[in-house]
C-alpha cells in the first residue's frame, strides 16, 4: 500500500508519500508546496490542487490521508484553512483515491504516543521510523505523520468494514476510538 499524506495550508502544504510492505514502513518522498501568498485566493487555491495532482501522478499513491481542520480562533483563518483544505480534497478526489481524514490528535497520538505532542517531536518520530538521514521540514513531517497514523489505522478499519459489514462512510472515530454511525 503506498499512502500520500497530505497537510493543507493556505502558504505551506505538506505532503509525504510511504510505502507499506507488511509490518515495515519506507520512505518515497516528501516536501513542501510553497502557495504564492501575492496571488489571488483562487489562484493559490489552484497552485495547491494542481501541485498535489502532480505528486498523484509522479507517486501513484493507493490511499490518501488528510489531516482535519481544527476550529482557530479566528474564523478568516479558520475559513482560509478550510479552503486550502478543500482544494487539496478535490485533487486527492479528482485523482480517484479515497481520502482518509485524521485529527491532529489521532495523528500526533498514533505517531508520538501523546496527542498533544510538540512539532519537533513529531518531526523526530517521523525521522526515525522512517530511518530518515535528516529530520524533514514541519510541513513535510505533519503530512508524512498524517501518512503514518493512516498506515497504522487502516488494517483496523479494513478489519472492522469486513467484520460488521459497515461502510467507510459509517466508521467514525471519536476520542481516538472507532465507532459505527
């Protein structure tokens, strides 16, 4: 399973792209998609879905996993977010992959083992289950991380949708736990 993790960004989106051979996680790419901020909204919306249809295309990932938008305390921003979020949604989409979504929560716990994490722990935890010779950019680290909880995540929730006969519009988490619609 080759899994492209995405971390949207209305400046900076990460990406990062592994591979999952049985228990055993590798390294494909990663790096960052610099969004032009003197650019019109639409333009930079558009920078975002066609970089990240591009990565799609050079990487042929069989999944996706997005990192959630949290609610910031300033709702332009919050709205801002969920724009670059959206249009990095409709790439991942229009390319034909489902897309797996993960809070920062879920994604810091499953990767560090604390859900409140800091970035350079984050950062660190990817650089060494990856055996990576250097520790990759914040953005690049939060979309290999968003990689990484999904490479964890989904033989449980493959498990549980062949043993319940849910979908995966009906699998859900709440508080880091799987539960039914």
């Amino acid at each position: 399973m080759r899994i492209l993790g995405v971390d949207p960004g209305l400046r900076k989106t990460g990406f990062g792209v592994i591979e999952v051979q049985g228990q055993h996680l590798h390294y494909v790419a990663s790096g960052t998609i610099i969004v032009p901020t003197d650019e019109p909204l639409a333009q930079r919306l558009q920078v975002i879905l066609m970089h990240l249809r591009e990565i799609v295309t050079m990487h042929q990932p069989t999944h996706s996993a997005v990192e959630q938008v949290f609610v910031n305390t300033n709702p332009h921003t919050t709205l801002l977010l969920g724009q670059a979020r959206g249009a990095a949604l409709c790439a991942l989409a229009d390319s034909g992959l489902e897309v797996h979504e993960y809070t920062a929560l879920q994604i810091k716990k499953t990767v560090v083992g604390r859900g409140h994490a800091a970035k350079e722990q984050v950062q660190q935890m990817v650089q060494h289950l990856l055996r990576l010779n250097g520790t990759p950019a914040p953005d690049a680290a939060d979309a290999l991380a968003c990689a990484l909880c999904h490479a964890h995540h989904a033989p449980l929730q493959q498990r549980l949708l062949n043993q319940n006969t849910l979908t995966t519009t009906q699998l859900r988490t709440r508080g880091g736990r799987f539960i039914g619609k």
